[in-house]
C-alpha cells in the first residue's frame, strides 16, 4: 500500500518520504481499517522532529487523526472516527486502531470533517468543560483561533453561552475566526490582545483563557485575566514554554490548569465516551463542524505538515488517500 514514511527526524518537508509498505494486520482489539481522510495536526509535525511526547520507533508512517472504514470483523463497512496506532500511522491508504477508541463517525459531517473533529474537539471540550468549569455568560479568550483546536474552541465556546475573544495573526486567520462565530477578533499583529481585551471586558478580563501557543500568549493572558478566572495550558506551538509566576497567581486570585487531553483514556475512558456522544450531537444540530480549508491527495502529505508546522495555514488540512 501507499504511506508516508519517516527513516530520520528532522522537518516533514525534507524527512518525509513516499514508500510502499506491507499493510498492516490486525491483531486482537484490533480494527485494520481503510483511511477515507486524514487530518493534519500540529502533533504530527512534533512527532516526525522528535519533540512529542509520543515516539515511535523508526520508520514510521505520521497522522494522528483519521476518519476510516473498517476491514473485516464484526464491524465490516462501519465508518469511525478516531487516532490511528502508530507506528501504522493515518498517513496512508490503510491503518489500524484501537477497537475501543473506533467511534462511530457523526453522519451530519463527511469524511474530511469527520477526520478533524477527534482530537481537536475533544481538546477543547475537555479544556473548557473538565478543567475550566466555564460557565454561560463568562468571557472566554481563544489564542490560534484560526487553527484547529482554537477554532473548535470558538465554536465549544459560543455552544456553552460564552463571550467569545479571539486572537489570530493576520487578516486571513481573523476573517476565519470571524466566520466561526467570534463576537471579537482581535488581530495581535496589529494591536496589543491584552489591551483589547481589558477595553472589551470594561477592565474586567477574560474568566477563561484558552492557550495553545505558550510564550509571549500566555505572559500576556496572565495581564488581562480575571479575578478567580483559569488559564488553560494546551501546548507551546509557539516554541516557547512560559514560566509561571505564581505570586502573580496568588495576588490575583487566578488559575493555571493544564489539559493533556490523551491521558483521559486512561484515567477516565467513560468521560472521552460521553464527550463523542456531545459532539456528534452538537454536529448534528450544526452548532458545530470542523472548518475544513483544504482537501488534498496523499502525495501532498509531507508539505501540509510542513505548513501546519510553520503556522500558514487556516483551518484544517485533509489528507484524502
């Protein structure tokens, strides 16, 4: 079959390489399951450099995240959603997956939306339910707004009853995030985010701060955030990982939580369950759906994580083997 393979770490775009490889055989609890579509996410471009958490023994095939058909089995031609088992990764035409962690995709949304509503979905429905308890009428401050958990965390917020605040970089991402339902976008290339938030919060702050970018992000969340209000810790896409000054969290009465979303499938598999059903709901009342900029073929696997990478995109990348 086709797959992307990585033999060495290092950039997608000149450690990426095309092959064909054995597919892969199920083995007990096992789904072998043929990829229809393959979100691209900031994850698979930490894996293939060597920076993630989770390390794959080497050559492995990238794609974290996958909406596919199963092969064979009990649950033959059933179309699910969910992280692929590495090292047989989504970028390819066949995969496997965890029989337990196959859910069943939302119909209200096709292949391409399907694939990008797994992981970043249930980041954010995690990080802001779980960890930051928010609550209808706060305010809450999304950084990457444009990107894939951000946007799904415009959306997550707006469904909850939120005043929703988002910062982008760059006019595209700001007509995105516009698009996705923000009542502020604030452009952080063009005006100080800290600023603009106390202006619009009459001085208040946000209650909740969705942070997936770290450095420069989040020093400023700490300066425009609320009394008793929660910043939430998704990741450092900016390269950056702050240090927290927790005088400053003690004078100001404010939280740091962190959300390491694949842990909850250990420690509480029920409550990953619970939010699939939520969000297949939400999706089929269209409150929410994946903002799906690109469609593209296998043999431009490498260069969208490259992009993904160098923070140039808006919205999600399918991979359509």
């Amino acid at each position: 079959m086709r797959a992307w393979q990585v033999g060495e770490l290092g950039e997608p775009g000149a450690v990426m390489r095309p092959a064909e490889v054995p597919r892969p055989e199920a083995g007990d609890g096992q789904l072998l399951v043929r990829v229809r579509a393959a979100a691209v996410n900031f994850p698979d471009a930490l894996m293939v450099r060597g920076h993630y958490q989770v390390r794959p023994p080497l050559p492995f095939t990238p794609g974290v995240e996958l909406c596919g058909e199963v092969v064979g089995g009990a649950r033959a031609g059933e179309r699910v959603i969910g992280t692929p088992l590495l090292p047989a990764g989504a970028f390819a035409e066949y995969a496997l997956m965890d029989a337990w962690g196959a859910f069943a995709a939302p119909p209200a949304l096709d292949d391409a939306e399907a694939a990008a509503l797994h992981i970043a979905y249930q980041t954010a429905w995690f990080a802001l339910h779980r960890r930051a308890g928010l609550r209808a009428g706060e305010t809450l401050l999304v950084h990457a707004a444009a990107g894939g958990v951000g946007s799904a965390a415009v959306q997550l917020g707006k469904a909850a009853g939120a005043t929703v605040i988002a910062v982008v970089g760059g006019p595209e991402k700001a007509a995105v995030a516009r698009e996705l339902g923000a009542d502020l976008v604030i452009d952080r290339r063009a005006e100080d985010f800290t600023a603009a938030v106390k202006q619009a919060t009459a001085g208040r702050g946000a209650d909740v701060v969705f942070d997936p970018v770290g450095g420069d992000a989040y020093t400023g969340s700490t300066r425009c955030i609320a009394f008793e209000g929660r910043i939430v810790v998704i990741g450092f896409a900016s390269g950056t990982i702050p240090t927290a000054a927790l005088n400053h969290a003690l004078v100001k009465n404010y939280s740091v939580l962190g959300l390491h979303w694949g842990l909850y499938a250990t420690h509480d598999p029920a409550a990953v369950h619970a939010a699939h059903t939520e969000l297949t709901a939400l999706a089929a009342k269209s409150v929410i759906r994946p903002l799906v900029s690109e469609r593209l073929p296998l043999d431009a696997a490498a260069d969208a994580v490259q992009r993904v990478a160098d923070g140039t995109t808006t919205g999600r990348i399918a991979i359509l083997p």
